[in-house]
C-alpha cells in the first residue's frame, strides 16, 4: 500500500491544477457582468440595470477565489502526502473532494483507503529524512 502514496501524491497534483484550471473559468462570470455595466450597454433603449451587471462580477470573484482555495489546497495535500506529512490534513481534503462527483469522489475514496492503511500509518510516523 506504501507503493500507492507515489501515485495518490500524483493524482492530487493533476486533480489540483484541474480544479484551479476550472476556477479560472468563473472569471467568465466577471467578464459578462464588466459588459452589463459598460457603456456599450448602457446605449442601447433597454439597459439592463447595473445591479445585475454588480451581482454577475460579485459572484463571479467569490466563485473564483473559493474554487482556486480549494484547487490550492488539493495541491498542498499532493506535496503533503509526497513528503509523508500531514496525514490529517490530506485526510480532510479528500473529504472535500469526495463532493466532486466524479472523479472527486474516485480521488476521496482511493485517498481514504491508502491514508487508512495501517503500513501506510507507519510510514507516517517515521522520522522525516535529512534533505540534502
């Protein structure tokens, strides 16, 4: 099971950058609702209010920094289980990305499994190496 960790550390780092690859998507949200509010729009018979155009780039920088935080923080876990450190922490993020159905949840549960094994609990509690 100790062999996994390789893999399951690659796996966060891949699924990571997916998940902040797909963050930068919501700054779509921030460009539809800067044309609301441009003036471009705001000539024509029929604006739409401001309020919208506001609502649209609001939502759209808190999808934004919510999606990149958790997109950092499946990185962090790779570079954690990579190290052999943190096993808790590793833990409570493959929780979180068992709520990203599907391939969170295939990430979640294959971290549970190998973080849960008892020699992979062991590894954990050795002494880090001296990096040279």
């Amino acid at each position: 099971m100790v062999n996994n960790l390789r893999t399951l550390s690659i796996l966060h780092y891949v699924y990571g950058a997916l998940v902040c690859l797909g963050g930068a998507a919501m700054l779509m949200f921030i460009f539809i609702g800067a044309m609301l509010n441009s003036d471009m729009m705001q000539q024509q018979d029929d604006p739409p209010p401001e309020l919208v155009g506001g609502f649209m780039q609001v939502f759209g920088w808190v999808l934004f920094v919510i999606i990149e935080i958790i997109g950092i923080l499946i990185l962090l876990s790779g570079s954690w289980i990579a190290k052999r450190r943190n096993r808790t922490g590793s833990l409570v993020i493959a929780g979180f990305c068992c709520l990203n159905f599907p391939l969170g949840t295939a990430l979640g549960i294959f971290t549970f499994v190998t973080l849960l094994n008892e020699e992979v609990k062991r590894e954990y509690d050795r002494p880090a190496l001296p990096v040279s």
